[in-house]
C-alpha cells in the first residue's frame, strides 16, 4: 500500500481510502490506530523526557510542535490547551513534569491568528444562559499575543510549586510561514 506526505512531511498511518467507511470521526481514528499498532514495537523508552524539557503550547491543529521544534517521541513532555496559557491545570502538569519526571526547562509557544484572540470573557457569560451555569473557568481571551506569552512566562517564574524557573522561553509560532519568533519576557 502507497501512502503520500501529509503537509507536514508526516505519512498517515494509513491512506484515508483504506480506513473503514462510515461510523464516526473517533470510530476512524479507532481503526487507523489499530493498523499503527500492528507495526508497533515498544520502543522502551522511560516518561522522563530525554530533553528535560516541557513544551507549553496552544491545542491549535497547525501546530505540529514535534516536526516546528525537531523533536522525536520521547524527547519532551508536550501540554497543550486554548491559547497555550498557563493556567492552574497547566501549572499542575508542569509541577508533575519537574518533580517527578525530571524536566528543568519550560518552552511556551503560542501562534499568530490564534482562536482565543477573537473571543472575550463574554463567551463564559454566553454558555451561562444557554446552559443555567457559568464555566468555573475562565477563558483567557487575549488580544496581544506578545503579552499574552509575556503573562505566561511571568507565570510559571513565579510559581512556588515550580522547581525550575530559569530557563523559562516563550515564542510565537507564525502559522503562515512555520517561524518562532522569541518574545523578550521584559
């Protein structure tokens, strides 16, 4: 069976034609990971992150932050949510990362033309009335990425839970030409 690059430079697990027809979205990914998994051989590789790295980044489908930041499997611990923030949750998986898995530095990567830039916090008032219950969370809509990287590195260098502070970097990852653009955190 041929398979052809993805734009990312990644071959699909299998060609769409060969998964099976019908059903839902997760009954294909279901299917091509059965036919990944009859390939696979465990590659006996420890959680603890070769690179001793945490990538922090936005949940965004352009970003493929393995092939952006040449990483293989194993090299980094990746979290990813809306926008890339560090929130309470992300501050959490950080602090796992370095206390028990070893990790020392932080990389956080948002992108331009980023979701999160045309929402408000009206958003979590607008789920209220249609659901009867306001979000607990909130929705961390930013309007200046630069800041907004800024807002995040500030954040995870103050936290008291963090072992590990100082190599702290956010970048922004320019989603129509593939670059990181460092953000100065002053």
């Amino acid at each position: 069976m041929s398979t052809s690059a993805s734009p990312t430079g990644h071959s699909p697990a299998a060609p769409i034609g060969d998964i099976a027809t019908g059903g839902t979205v997760t009954d294909r990914l279901v299917e091509a990971n059965h036919q990944y998994a009859e390939g696979f051989t465990d590659p006996g590789m420890d959680a603890r992150p070769v690179l001793h790295v945490a990538v922090v980044a936005c949940m965004d489908a352009r970003l493929d932050l393995h092939d952006a930041l040449g990483l293989e499997l194993g090299d980094c611990h990746t979290i990813r949510n809306a926008g890339g923030v560090v929130t309470d949750d992300v501050i959490r998986s950080l602090t796992i990362s370095q206390r028990a898995l070893g990790t020392q530095s932080v990389v956080l990567v948002h992108h331009t033309n980023c979701g999160l830039e045309s929402l408000t916090e009206d958003f979590r008032h607008e789920i209220e009335l249609e659901v009867g219950q306001r979000p607990a969370w909130a929705v961390e809509a930013f309007r200046d990425v630069d800041q907004d990287v800024r807002q995040s590195m500030q954040r995870v260098r103050t936290s008291p839970f963090l072992l590990h502070t100082d190599d702290v970097r956010g970048f922004v990852f320019d989603v129509t030409t593939g670059l990181l653009r460092e953000i100065d955190p002053a």
